[in-house]
C-alpha cells in the first residue's frame, strides 16, 4: 500500500499516462475516506457513495490539473468531494423552495426546512459568539474539513493548542446548545 506522499506520484502517473493501476491504488485508499466525509456533511449513504465516486471520477479526468505546490492529493480530493457537496445541496435546496411553492407539498417541506434553516442560523451565531480563534478553528475542522495537523500548519500553531482551543469550543458549543450536561 502506498504511503501517503506517495499519492501525488500516484496521481502523476494517472495524469501522465491514464495509469489504471495508480488510479485503483487511489481509488481503494480514498474511496471509503471520501465517502466517511461526505456523510460527516450530512449526505444520506447513498448520496455521500455517489458523490464519492464522482469525486474519483473528477479526480481521473482532471489529474493533470491537480498542482502539488497547492496542496496534497487529499486536499485536492476532499476540496472536489466539499464543492460537489455543495453543489447538490444547491441543486436540492432550489428544488425544494420550489415544492414550497407548491400548496399540496408545501406544509410539511416547509416545517422542515425552516427547522433546518432556524437551527442553521442559530449554530452560526453562537460559532460567532465564541472567541474568534476558537470560531475560526470550528471554521476550518469542521466546515473546510482541514486536519487538526492542517490547521496547524496553515496558521503556525502548536498542535496542542489548536486541539485545545477546538475542545473548548466544542464544550461550548455542546453547553450552548444544552447538550450533555
């Protein structure tokens, strides 16, 4: 099994030659990392798969774009599953406002989604009401799906202290939202 830096020569072979063999060894490593991701998100299994393999399918037909100076192969492959997560939910979202509009649909739907948004707009305050390091932090693990290790990188800080921070604001959260006290 390959080592992870050894994915962006892995990757280098597919671009340069279609290397089936590369591209399985990718596949088999990322696939069910992709697909954990894409749950995590909120996708249903069935979507988070199908998302997955169209992540892989991306990462197959654009491996020649993929820059290593820009990042590692999985920040490649988890940004392209992150944007296609996106774009679904886009795609569902203009979907649904148009079964709101509907009046034989429209009741439940509408429940439902304004739960989802009420609770949305309530996280999003009280990730704002937190300490702006901490805030940002929450930002990044869990919203841009970055590695603690990544996200001490990126910014220059300790490992510790980015775990740190992130637990804190997580038991602030988790209080906030009077969740297992």
């Amino acid at each position: 099994m390959s080592k992870p830096e050894d994915w962006s020569v892995e990757l280098a072979r597919v671009a340069r030659s279609g290397d089936r063999d590369s591209f399985l060894r990718i596949y088999d490593h990322f696939m069910p990392r992709v697909g954990r991701y894409l749950k995590g998100l909120g996708s249903p299994a069935a979507i988070a798969e199908e998302l997955a393999q169209e992540s892989l399918l991306r990462l197959w037909q654009h491996a020649a774009s993929y820059d290593q100076a820009h990042g590692a192969v999985s920040t490649w492959l988890f940004r392209i599953a992150r944007n296609l997560h996106i774009d679904r939910l886009r795609r569902d979202s203009g979907r649904a406002n148009a079964l709101l509009e509907s009046e034989e649909q429209g009741a439940d739907l509408a429940a439902n989604e304004a739960e989802r948004f009420v609770d949305c707009a309530q996280l999003r305050q009280r990730i704002d009401a937190l300490a702006p390091v901490q805030a940002r932090l929450i930002r990044m693990s869990y919203f841009e799906a970055k590695s603690h290790q990544e996200i001490a990188s990126e910014l220059g800080m300790p490992l510790g202290t980015v775990k740190s921070h992130l637990r804190r604001a997580f038991q602030r959260l988790q209080g906030d939202l009077g969740v297992g006290s």
